[in-house]
C-alpha cells in the first residue's frame, strides 16, 4: 500500500500525463465508483461511462428517415438562403402543410 505523503504535491504546470501509471484490472476492481458524490456500484459506473462514450446526438423522439427527392431549384434557393438549420425549417412548412391539408381517408 502507498502512503501519499511520502509523494511531495507536483505543481500542475509539471504533470506530464505520460507520467500517470496505466491502470491495471486489479486497480480499476478495487477501485471505488463515484457519480458526483454518491458511491455507486462497479455496474453503475462502468454504465455511465459507457453511456459517456457515445456518440453522436442523443435519439430524438421524432427520428428521421434519410431519403432522396428532387425540388425545385427556386424552392431550394429559397430555403437554403435562410442559413444553417434550412432543412429543419422545410421539414417544419412540410409539416404545417400537413395540419392545413388534413388525409381524408
């Protein structure tokens, strides 16, 4: 077992990551998993750091459906002349066509 104060403080400016030891299974088993302060089991934390080391963004509610169509060139000038999130406004003025135009079967 180490004793800390044995090991003077390093300043901050002199750690040099490359200096950390690489954590070994039997480290990271007797390890104690913390969310904030709250000790959690060993599940609950290798969960939350798998949950971590997603990508992307999160699943939205609504998903969307990658797909080819043809418009337009006026119609596309028009929205994309709007700047960033243009796709997101034709997707809303499709959907306010449908509210407008209800099916009638």
């Amino acid at each position: 077992m180490m004793n800390l104060e044995e090991f003077p403080p390093t300043p901050f400016e002199e750690l040099d990551e490359d200096d950390a030891p690489e954590l070994t299974d039997e480290m990271i088993d007797r390890a104690v998993w913390m969310r904030g302060d709250q000790v959690i089991s060993r599940e609950e934390g290798l969960r939350a750091f798998a949950e971590k080391l997603r990508r992307g963004r999160p699943k939205a509610e609504r998903t969307k459906v990658a797909m080819s169509m043809r418009f337009d060139a006026d119609i596309l000038e028009y929205f994309r002349a709007t700047g960033k999130g243009w796709q997101t406004r034709m997707n809303d003025a499709l959907r306010e066509w449908m509210k407008e135009h209800p099916r009638l079967a």
